[in-house]
C-alpha cells in the first residue's frame, strides 16, 4: 500500500505485512481489543506463520470454524478470547468476500469520501463508530489515504499533531503519548459520578 509510514514497536516482518497486505492490517485492526496493540497487530504476522502463507479472505471465510479457533488458540493464542474473535475475524472475511470480492482494500479505496468510507468501515462485524473512527484515521495518517473528507469523518482522530490512537504511532515516543492519553481518557471517565 502507497504511503506506508505505520511503524508499530513490532516484529520488523510484522510490520512489512501490515504494509503489503490490507488484510493483515484489517485484521489486526479487528484484534485490536482488550489486549496491547502491539498483540493486536503483529497477531496477523503469526497467524500467516502458522498457515504457512498469507491467508486470503476467501480462505478465512471458509476455513473450518472449530479448526480456525484452534490456530487463535495455539500458545500463544493470538488474543486473550481466541473464540470469539476466531469468529470476529471470520465474519468480516465472510462480509470482504460478499460485498468485496473478499479485497479489503475495496472498502475504502472504492469510497466516494471520507463520510463513505467510515461508513463502509462501520459496517465490518465489530466495529462501531470510534473504531471505525480510528481505522479510517490509521489509512488517512498512516496509508495517505485518498477519500476526501477522511480527516472530518475521523473526528478528534483524524486531527493532525494528535496522539490518540494507533493512527499516531510512529515510534516509541509517540506510542508513549498515545498510552499516556488513553490512561488519561480512563482517569476521566472513572472520575465521573
């Protein structure tokens, strides 16, 4: 993917996956829940590791349900609930696939604008507005992607100079700030009556 300048505090290979294959960063954006980002995202690394190649949406979407959650599962399973999201992951493969040829890419170099593309995002099982805020802000900062508007329909995380989210992590010290504010969001939020 044009663009890259994502540089996660990960595997140097990891890395390079996340930069080639849409998939692969999809689906680290799907994990990237109730566990590190970097967990998250060097996931997609591993499970191309333990498939022996690059898994296509097609594949996943087809693969054996109960032998998809054993591959999450395998120490170390790729996240803290391989289950569910074994089946997470699966679902949108099987959305790719319907409505996308099963390119991932699709999703948002096909959109009209930025709103069209949170939108197409939005729709992914498991995504609701912020992280669908946040991944559009990942593909607009990270992946200079083309859909105008993209920094409006991002919100706060499409800000320029922000420090929110994995949009914003170029390096150790910026992932610092990003982990500095969301510990401060946290405080805030357990702060209120």
């Amino acid at each position: 993917m044009a663009g890259m300048t994502l540089s996660l505090p990960i595997d140097a290979e990891a890395n390079t996956l996340l930069q080639r294959d849409p998939l692969a960063l999809l689906i680290g954006m799907v994990l990237d829940q109730q566990i590190p980002l970097e967990k998250a995202f060097s996931s997609p690394y591993v499970l191309t590791q333990r498939l022996g190649h690059a898994p296509t949406a097609e594949e996943i979407a087809g693969y054996d349900p109960e032998a998809l959650v054993e591959i999450f599962a395998k120490p170390p399973a790729l996240h803290r609930f391989p289950k569910a999201m074994a089946a997470r992951v699966q679902e949108v493969c099987r959305l790719l696939v319907q409505r996308y040829d099963g390119r991932a890419e699709r999703i948002w170099t096909e959109a009209s604008d930025g709103r069209d593309a949170l939108k197409r995002i939005a729709e992914l099982p498991g995504f609701g507005k912020q992280k669908a805020q946040i991944f559009l802000a990942l593909l607009g900062k990270r992946f200079d992607l083309a859909a105008p508007g993209w920094r409006e329909a991002a919100g706060a995380y499409g800000e320029a100079g922000a420090y929110r989210s994995v949009a914003d992590i170029t390096d150790a010290d910026s992932l610092t700030r990003v982990r500095e504010y969301k510990q401060r969001q946290k405080a805030a939020a357990k702060a209120k009556p």
